[in-house]
C-alpha cells in the first residue's frame, strides 16, 4: 500500500513538473496569451472580454470591463483614451488633441499653419474660448450675451451683443450686420451692397471683381442681382454676371420657378406638386419631374433615370448608378471612378449591408457584409478577413474603432479571423470556451476553456488535460541511406 501511494505521488509530481515546463498561455477564462491573427504580435485576455491587452509592433491597447480602455500608436504619434464611451473620450494626433465630455464640455487645441499652439474651451453651446500666442485669433464667447468667435460655426469671424438682437459674421470678404437675426440684415464686400427685411422684402447686387488665384493668375468673380419679396413668393436673381455663364431665375409660387443659362434650363409649373422640364446641355440630358423628387424621367449621355417613389428607381450616369425597389426595401448604389469600382447594396438601411470596393490599378479589394444585429463580416485590401456573431452596433456605426476595442469583444461570442498573407486563422466560441488557431506549421484545438487541448507542429503533437500534459510525441525524421558509388 506505502509504495503505492509512494508512485502515486511520484507521478503526480511528475506531471506538475511536465505542466510546468509547458508554456503556459492559458488558465481557463482567468487569463490567456496569444499571438495575433491579423498581424504580428500578442494578445492577453483576462477573464474573458473584461480585460484586454494588444500589442504589436509600434501600436498598443488595452480594454477594462468596456467601462475604460486605451490606445497607443508610436507610428503614428497618437493617443486615444475612452470612458464609457462615448461619454468621455480624449484623442491625440501629434500636437493636436481633443477631450470631450457628452459632446458639451470639450478642450481641443494644436498648431495651426503658421505653428501656433491655439487652446479651445467650450461648454456648447453657452460658452467658447480660444487661447493663442497671436492675439488675433484669441477670443471668448458667452452665448447669448456677448463674445467673439474666429473660424468657428462656417464663419471665418462672429461678434455678437444679446443675440439674435444683433451680430455680425463674415466671410471672406462678406461682411453682414444681423438685427433680430435671421430679419434683418446689411451686407457689404468688394463690389457688394445688399438688405433683407425677411421676409417681406430683400435685395442684394454685387459687381464683377477680379481676385490673383494661388497660381498668381487673375480670375474673374461673377456678380450677381438678387431680389425677393414675400420669400419665397417671389424671387427674381440674376447670377454669373460678366461670365461666360450668366443665369437668371424668376420665380412666383406656386405658379412657376423658370431659370435660364447657356449651360442649363429649367422649368417648374404649379410647385412643389406640379411638373418639372430640366435640358442640361453641359451634362447632356433630359429631365421631367412630375413632380420632383418623386416622379423623375431623364434621358441623355449624362444621365438616365426611371423613378416612381417609392415603387422603384433606376438611375445612371457615366460614374453612377442608383437604384432602389420597395424603398427603403431594397437600396444598390455604384461609383466607378478611377482607380475606384465602389458598390453597395442595402435591405431597410442598416438591416443588411454588403459593400465591395476595388482598387482597379493594384487589383485589391475589400468586402463588409452586415446583417444587424446578427453578424459583421469584413475582408481588407491585403485579404484579412474578420467574421464577428451579434454585432448589435458594427452595422449601424461602420469601422468605428472604439465601439470594436470597447463593445464588440462583449458581445461577440463567435470571432473568426483569417490573415490573408501569412494564412493564419483563427475562431473562438464564446471567450474562448473553444479555440482553434492555425498557422503555416501548426494546429491548436482547445475546448472547455483549454481543459483540453491539442497542438500539432513541427516538434510533434501534445495533448493537455485539465492543463496537464498527459500525451506528447515528436516527429522523427527518415534516415536515407547513402548510396555506395
């Protein structure tokens, strides 16, 4: 009986000594190491999804329980930082970076052109505040009282008192002073005058200008005359004065809208329900609407067109094509400009999704496939291909980076990927409940978190049960005999 007992403990110690000259890259859901499919590199995953760690050559990130999680790229200079996201979430390129709190409290800032560090602050939308070396570009607002804004809202300048009762924007050389915004307004520029009681009555005229392009050739600046009373009633404007293109447009609603060019005619009976003759002659086509955008008929070189909403639509064009069936059943969309062949096809928006994108000079392609919330599937132009079960998100927020580091290892509980260069694979069942990885010279299967698993390589097969080594055999290699001569 003692000798028994004594080999029992003898081999025991044994396979505790074998478990621990094995390397160890898994405890079951507690924790697991391995290389990265995609790339080169590891990736750490303690107790399943909550904690996370990547690393490869130059970039690094990690996850925690997708409350935090962080991104680093030494290649690129850049940072990222979310919590909760999209509460709060802080991104870094170079010297520009940007933290923001629910889209209302944010603090960015970074060089400009001329290698300035400007700071902003901004509780939107009361509050925004500029810091820089130039005192130019410095400003502060405090909405709707008082404050100034530069290069901020689509205007290069804003200044405003107890707004809407007064401010003042411009752009470029356009300036306007606004009473009772959007009523009342002047405006003046180069060659410019214009007033609006809106909308009752408003006129604004501009006389031909000329301005030095970048290539310091001198360019001519169309004028233009426009007037309306009781907007959008009557309209009656003039534009491209002094060009090759001069348009006018006349309008009295609902009875007619008529616009005349060289390049463009256009013709609306009884708006918005009536009918619509359009004659394109720099874009070669034909157009009837009756009416816009509903019903919809164009034949020419430039484009073609069949549409009745929401029965269907088919539309072409040297570049595009757009064609939908049932709408919102049934959506397909195609650019093909070189080198681009861009394609999409959509069942009720977001339900399905397959998108195909080639690259006609190099020959590459990608491919993502989304039936929400059910699976993402994704190939790239080097032929990594990744498939993901229960994607409640990925569909509906394409290629956002932060809802893959942070959400999708959460919830998805089949991940397959496959490296289209080296060919390398890999699936995984719910967090790794089972796992195979497949490189060029080896196999690894493991089941029940790695209770059991095999691996096959150029040393041999190994088999581990309950994370004990309990089979391993290596491969002999054949003696060929020498011939005698």
């Amino acid at each position: 009986m003692q000798v028994r007992k004594c080999f029992l403990i003898a081999s025991l110690g044994f396979l505790s000594w074998g478990a621990l000259a094995e390397p160890w890259d898994s405890l079951g859901p507690l924790y697991r190491k391995g290389e990265l499919t995609l790339g080169s590199g590891y990736r750490k995953e303690i107790l399943g999804p909550l904690v996370i760690r990547e690393q490869n050559e130059a970039a690094s990130s990690w996850t925690f329980a997708s409350i935090v999680s962080g991104y680093k790229d030494l290649g690129t200079d850049s940072r990222e930082f979310d919590l909760l996201y999209p509460l709060l979430t802080y991104d870094r390129f170079g010297s520009e970076y940007r933290l923001q709190l629910l889209q209302l409290f944010s603090l960015s800032g970074g060089k400009n052109s001329e290698n300035l560090q400007n700071n902003r602050f901004t509780v939107f939308p009361f509050y925004f505040q500029q810091r820089s070396p130039d005192p130019a570009l410095t400003y502060t607002a405090l909405v709707p009282f008082y404050g100034q804004l530069k290069n901020r809202l689509l205007w290069d300048d804003i200044h405003f008192v107890l707004f809407p009762l007064y401010a003042r924007t411009q752009k470029r050389d356009v300036v306007t002073d606004n009473y009772v915004y959007p009523v009342v307004h002047l405006r003046h520029g180069e060659g410019l005058k214009g007033w609006q009681v809106w909308p009752l009555i408003g006129r604004e005229r501009k006389d031909v200008t000329t301005r030095t392009n970048n290539f310091g050739e001198t360019e001519t600046i169309g004028g233009h005359d426009k007037n309306f009373v009781l907007w959008p009633f009557y309209i009656d404007s003039r534009s491209g004065l002094g060009t090759e293109s001069p348009a006018t447009q006349r309008a009295i609603l609902p009875f007619f809208s008529i616009q005349r060019s060289p390049l463009r005619d256009s013709s609306t009976y009884l708006w918005p329900f009536g009918v619509t003759y359009t004659e394109d002659r720099e874009k070669k086509y034909r157009e009837w609407d009756a009416p816009w955008p509903l019903v919809v008929f164009a034949r020419g070189e430039g484009k073609t067109a069949n549409r009745i909403w929401p029965l269907f639509s088919q539309a072409r064009s040297s570049t595009l094509q757009s064609d939908f069936y049932l709408w919102p059943l049934y959506k397909y969309n195609r650019i093909t400009s070189e080198p681009l062949d861009r394609q999409r096809a959509r069942v009720l928006f977001f339900l399905y999704s397959d998108l195909i994108e080639r690259n006609t000079t190099s020959g590459t392609g990608l491919r993502r496939t989304d039936l929400w919330p059910l699976f993402t599937a994704h190939q790239d132009h080097q032929g990594n291909e990744r498939l993901q079960f229960l994607a409640p998100l990925e569909p509906l927020l394409p290629n956002n980076k932060s809802i893959e580091r942070n959400y999708s290892p959460l919830w998805s509980i089949w991940r397959s990927e496959k490296n289209g260069r080296t060919g390398a694979a890999s699936q995984s069942l719910l967090w790794n409940l089972y796992r195979h990885d497949m490189t060029s010279t080896s196999k690894k299967y493991s089941l029940l978190f790695g209770l059991f698993h095999y691996q096959s390589g150029p040393e041999g097969n190994r088999w581990r049960v309950f994370y004990i080594p309990v089979v391993k055999t290596k491969k002999t290699m054949a003696i060929q005999p020498q011939l005698e001569s």
